[in-house]
C-alpha cells in the first residue's frame, strides 16, 4: 500500500491516438448524431477562453443534452484513454478550457434547462449550461435572484468549477456558499448525487464543495441547486473618491467592522478612473474610488448610506455621488463594469492579461501600494479594479504580444505580484483560478496541501483524463 | 490501477496487540512523559462522549502540546498501526469520540491557546481545544464573537470536525462557512496547512472544507482560523405561540422570503413547552411556539420586530412576548436552551437518545406532524425542538434502556425519521453528525456518493487508522 505521504505522480495521458480517438467516435456517433464532431471550425472555438494562454484545440467536439450522455461520454473516454474537457461558454481566464493534451470537448451549452425553482426554499435546480442572467432573467417575476456574478455572463456549471465569485460576495458570498446539491459525472462514468436540498448537514465527507473549484479535473457538473435571494425592497448606490488607497481601504474595513451589511464594495485606482473617464466619456475624479451598493428596506438603506457616508468623510472620501434611481445606478455599474474594456482602450492593439489576487484585508492597502510602485517601475499598464470587501483585486496588464521583452517583464511582475499575495497570508487567485495559469504557484501556496490534493487527484482520476494539466 | 469505480473494501484494524501498544507508548514516552497514560479512570473517561451509544475505552490517552507532538504522536500509530481517536471535550453525540477499536485517544484539550486575534480582519487563529465560550469570553473587550453555538460549551477543533451548527445559523452560517484555514496531521503525520486568512481564494481543492465533517478519519486538526462577527448593536428577542406547528413555520418562510435578516429562529413543539414550564416554573403557552432573535442597529431591529411581528399575526400567532433588555433576554433564551433537560426531566431515570434531521424547509411542516404522529403512534415521550429556519429539527426521546422493546421501538422510530427526512430530500443529521450511530444511513442517503467517500478514505488514511469505524 503506498503511504499518502508521497506525491503521487499522477498519470497525464499522451496524446490520443488516431486509433483511439476513431473508436470512441465509432462508439458515440451513433448515440450523438450530429452532436459529436471533429469540424475543425467547432474545435477552433473550443480551443480558447477569453484569456491570453495560448489556445489548444480538442479533438471532438461533443453536446450531451442529459446527465445519462455525459456519463455514457465519460465512460467511452475512460475506456480509450481520451481526455475530457468540459466547456460551459468559454469565460474561464486561466486557460482552464483549453484542451493542452487534446482529447474531447464536452461542451454542455446545450444542457440549459431551469429544472425547477421553489420560492418557498429559496433555491432552484439547473443544468450546467444555464447562464447567470439567463437564471435572472427567468426569476424576474419570482422576486428572487441569483447572486454570484463574475462580470462575464458564465455558465452556471463553469462558475462552480472555477468557484467564482465577483461584486455582491462581501454581502451573498461566493458559489461556494451558494450551492447546495449537485449532480457529477466522476471519471469513471458514475453518476454522484452530492450534498442535499437542506440548508446543512453534518453527514458525511462534503463531496459539494470538493468539486466546486475542482475545474473538471474530478467530474464534470450536470445539474446545480443554487440558493436564491430575495430581491432587496430598496437599492441605493454611491461613488466615493479618496486621496489614496488607503482611505479608501480604512473606510471599507471601518465599515465592515460596524457591520453596515453592505451589498457592494468595489476600488477602481486612479488609472481604472482615468481609463473609464476615457472610455465612457466620463468626469470622474481620478482618484482611488470607491463603488457602493446598499440593499436591504427603504429605511434601512437609508441607515446604511448614512452611516457610510460618515465614514467615508472620516477617512478623507470626498465627491460623493449618489444613485438610487434604477437609471442612475446602472450608469453609474456601468461605469465599473466597462472597466475592463476601458483598460484595454488605453493600449489599443495591445493583449491583455487579466490576473488577480486576495489577501486579508488588513494586508490590503499595502498590497496595492507595492503593486502600483511595481507597476510603475516596471513600465506597465495596468490598471487596478478590486473586490475590497473580500480583500481581493484585479489588475488587467497591456502587453505586446510579439515583444518578448515585455512578455518577460510582464512574467516576472505576475511572478512578483503572488508572491506579495503569499507572504501576506494570501492565494494566487481569489476568483480566476488556477487553470493552466497559475498551476506554477500552488505548490509555493499549498506547500504539503498540494501533495494531498494530488493523492485526491489520483484517487478519483486514476488514468488522468479529466481536464489533464489544469489545476493539478 | 484500480478504477475509482469500485467501492474499495476500507481497511479496518484490528484491535492493537499488547506488542504494538508497548512499543508505541515506549516510543511516546521519552517525548510526553505523564502526558501519556495506560491509567484505568482517564482511559474509561475517554470512552464515552454525550450520545446514548455504548462507551468504549481507548488503550492509552495523550495530551499533546503542540501541532508537532501531535504529528509524532500520529506518525508513531501509523507505524505500529494503532487508532487514533481525536478528542476534544467530549460532547459529540453520535459517537464520534468512542474508541470502538481501541487505540490511543489524543486528547486536544491542553492545546487550548487563543494564539492570535485580528479585529482588522474579523478573524482569529485558534488551537482546537479552546472551547466556544473561551474564545468569545476572550473577544468580549474587542466588540467582536464567533458565532456558532451548538448549545454544549464544546471545542473549536470537535466543532469542525462534525460540522457543528445552532442556534444563530439561519444568520451568520455553520461552522462551515465560518473556518478560513486550519492546520491537520494527515493519518502519516504530515502536516498540512489548508485554506488562508484569504477570505476567498479559487487556488485548488477546498481541502478546508474536506476536513470540516470529517469526524477525525482522515487527520486531526491542530489550528483553526475562524470569522468573527461583529457585536450587533441591539439585539431583541420574542416568543411567539401557534396553534399548530404549520403556522409557525409558514411565519418562518415568509420571514425569509421577506429577507427580515433574523439571528435566530427556534421552534419548540408543545410538548417541549410544557416539559419547560414545569423544568423552570414558567407559564408559557403549551403550543408550538418560535424563538425569536433580531440583531442591529437600534432602528434597524424595531423595523426588523415590527415586520416580525405583522408576519406572525397573518399566520395565527399570540402570546407575543418581547424581550430586549439583556437580563429579560437570557431568561427567554435560557428557556430554550434548557429544553433538554426539561425534556430529560418528563421520564426521570430514563436514557435519552437526541437525534436530528434537517429538510428543506418547504417539507418541515408536513415532516414534523408525521414525525408527531409517529411519536404518539409509538408511545414515545419525545420533544420536539427545531432550528427551523434551517429546516433542521431535533428530538429528545426517553428510552428505558434495560427494555429490550423500547430498545426496538425507538430504533425503529429513528429509522422511519430518518427515511422521512431522506424522502423529503433532506439529510440524515443536520449538525450531530455520523460517528457510529447513523454510519448504517450513509448508503441510503448519499448512493454512489458513498462509495466515492470510501475512495478518498482510502487514498488519504490507506491504513485506517484515524478513528475507524466511524462515518466511512
């Protein structure tokens, strides 16, 4: 028996073969018609996410409508040794759905039912394809939402897969918290039944969140039961512009601290301000600002504000501008959610790599202080947009793709930039995940961790096929 | 390679011989002194926690100090392969600190140190036998409290390990969503560090929540990083009567749909009201009747109680009673958190057996009255109390343990509630956990779930040595 203690070396499948990749179409042509294919322009889509990691194409393409096609897929895949990369709508930023080894693409888009919503619960079933405004636009009538929103519109499976988060996590959570139940497809074709529609339970080993953030690598998601929210009665949201950072960051952890339930709290630096100004033609101070959002009844809201406001005058915010009319908060989200393609705005023809890191929150504000001096020594673009509720941060870098240079300089400030998140009691990812990425770091992050996660690996994968390369 | 496929038969030890035992605790010796012992009176103190199940004594009994004793004290029962049953202080209630195997207990309770606590970060890094009344004794002065409470003063480390809840989890979480990294002792004696005081990371396998519910099969956890929360402002509390239990829980329901952020929901049925009258000398009324408890700001709690209560007239409640000055508040809560013992109480000199179920909460009503019916169509005497936001709910039932047939009848009973809550697509323990009492439901409840559980048992302790016989 092999002790634990090694690091297992896990099996990374070669290639598949001509051979095998034709018996396992043979095998599934005539249960998927048409919905497996070797179309070299369906393989070319399948190949990239909206990342800059160099796209790979797979094999095949498949489109499985039930839980039953995957398993037959995953089956077949295991018999012929073929790699399975799942695909939900290709939003991943760390390459996670390229297929580096080859092998089949299951792309699960077409799995898209809302299978139930039960108001009385507050939680609804899904298939994996289902998109976040997708969900939303169907609860509309319902007053409830669902409330993780990466920015991109993601696939409900992928958004767990990558254990996504995004702007109303400091008030609802991440997906972490938002799933209760799923159904997998495991390596070896069997169909698991994880966690429960009860809102806890203490039996046994929790398989929900092993697979959450798990990238594939385990199974493949075929159905989700998400917690909803109630709509909040009233809506009110703010900008805030700082002299420096760190008003900005002791306004948010002042805030959080008295326990003003905030549903939004998001940093733009003075180079995001400047590139959105720009981009949108806006008149923003271009300043560190902060975005705001409050839910809760009209008069709590207005509690919530009021008290914010306080502090925020406190530690210096000033410009204050207030949005609680529908029109007027969603120009004012707008602004926050063009921030990405403003950034790339400022470099036109540049690429761009978008990372992201999390710290403690206490870390926070000097975390971005030594990565704006980083940025500006290195002579980067970059921009810098942040989840500061969660202590978590974005940056989107301009690089020239053809400069090997600035492929190196951009490399080594990444390099730089995890490391300040490490040694501050961070991780190397707060929402992006690993991919094939960041895979580099998880060692200097997990230390043994990462050898038990390759126990795990090996365990459950033992021939490897599950998205080989990613994460582990 | 073996496919993951199979159920793997898990490794089960036998009990230590006399040979392995001298040797371990000759090993052990030189390094712990009287910190390890054969003695009679600790090993039988050891052998039994809160539950009604059969005590049974280890062969030895440690007291580490530090995580690194900890590891030695692991590595060496690997090497010997004796058991190891983790032990924090005991008040588990489904078995999970009996040493069915025998082995050597590793008692947690000396490492109790608050070794850091960060008011910046709301979190605080703690060794796992500081109970929960320890550390929020220690946090009064910061304005801050860790907030699960499962009722018993119970250990940080217990707590995770069998996923404890309570009281305030329809607010603030379980003690799953309130861990952000812990330190384990793998079954080898590695030492792995899970999570970070990230408050979210998408860096690789939730490892953190794979150990939480673990019941100590597959490591012992020797430091946790927990949340704290914020001390409310204001806090008020209520009592409310029904005339049946589905009043009371519609009232719940539409409390959530209303989004009134409630700290704690509590049902007691009217037997465990009237068990409570006569336990305390009170005159509450003898109906189904909610615990309530609101936390805020002075405003935000009157809107919160006025809410509460509009919602609880429209469903047939009365008896109204408010509690918002401190002492008034305890006497209420004290009612609740008695209710075991009035329970106890009802049959004096009889054992009790406390179980629990948790469903979603649409199902609740419908699962406490046939979970009624069956009680009286059983001839038990068994209260009923419920954290029913969570559509979790517990019985006290009162067995003569010398009658075989009582024996018989409340196994029975047990089965039908637990086949009842499994029916209604709920869970077989809402927070006391599997140990070795609801081992026999794992199979019902989680399917080919199980057979993966018993994957990663054995890829992670492959020579079963960490508490055996329990949950997997």
């Amino acid at each position: 028996m092999t002790p634990a203690t090694a690091s297992p070396s896990l099996a990374l499948p070669p290639r598949p073969s001509e051979v095998a990749l034709e018996a396992l179409i043979g095998e599934l042509a005539p249960r998927l018609g048409e919905r497996i294919t070797t179309a070299r322009g369906v393989r070319d889509q399948h190949g990239h996410d909206e990342s800059w990691h160099h796209p790979g194409a797979p094999d095949a393409v498949c489109f499985p409508h039930t839980t039953e096609e995957v398993a037959a897929v995953v089956t077949a895949c295991a018999r012929h040794r073929v790699p399975v990369i799942p695909y939900g709508v290709g939003t991943s930023i760390e390459g996670q759905v390229i297929a580096e080894h080859g092998g089949l693409c299951v792309d699960l888009s077409a799995m898209n039912a809302i299978l139930a919503v039960r108001p009385e619960d507050m939680d609804a079933t899904v298939q994996p394809g289902v998109t976040r405004t997708q969900l939303n636009t169907h609860l509309r009538a319902s007053g409830l939402f669902f409330s993780v929103d990466p920015g991109a519109d993601a696939s409900m499976g992928g958004m767990a897969s990558t254990r996504a988060s995004g702007t109303n996590t400091v008030r609802y959570g991440t997906i972490r918290e938002n799933v209760l139940a799923m159904t997998v497809v495991m390596p070896d074709g069997r169909i698991v039944k994880t966690g429960s529609r009860a809102r806890k339970s203490a039996a046994g080993y929790d398989l929900t969140h092993l697979m959450i953030g798990a990238e594939g690598t385990l199974g493949i998601i075929t159905e989700l039961t998400v917690r909803l929210h109630g709509l909040p009665e009233a809506v009110s949201a703010a900008t805030v512009a700082f002299e420096d950072v760190a008003g900005a960051v002791d306004t948010v952890i002042a805030s959080i601290q008295y326990g003003i339930p905030m549903a939004r709290i998001e940093l733009m630096d003075a180079l995001a301000m400047r590139a959105v100004n720009r981009f949108s033609h806006l008149d923003y101070a271009e300043k560190p600002t902060l975005f705001l959002e409050f839910h809760g009844t009209h008069a709590g809201v207005k509690e919530q504000a009021e008290s914010m406001a306080a502090l925020c005058q406190e530690f210096g915010g000033s410009d204050f501008a207030w949005a609680t009319k529908e029109e007027a908060r969603s120009a004012l989200w707008q602004a926050r959610h063009d921030a990405a393609y403003a950034a790339k705005a400022l470099r036109p023809g540049a690429e761009f790599l978008a990372t992201d890191i999390c710290v403690p929150i206490s870390e926070l504000a000097a975390c971005i202080e030594a990565t704006q001096a980083d940025v500006a020594a290195s002579g980067l673009i970059a921009p810098l947009l942040g989840h500061v509720g969660d202590g978590n941060f974005h940056l989107v870098v301009a690089v020239d793709r053809e400069s090997p240079e600035e492929l190196e300089t951009l490399a080594a400030f990444n390099r730089r930039l995890i490391e300040r998140a490490l040694a501050a009691g961070g991780t190397c990812t707060g929402e992006h995940g690993i991919g094939s990425g960041k895979r580099g770091y998880m060692e200097a992050e997990h230390g043994e961790g990462w050898a038990v996660m390759r126990t795990l690996k090996a365990a459950l994968d033992p021939l490897g096929i599950m998205n080989p390369g990613k994460l582990v």
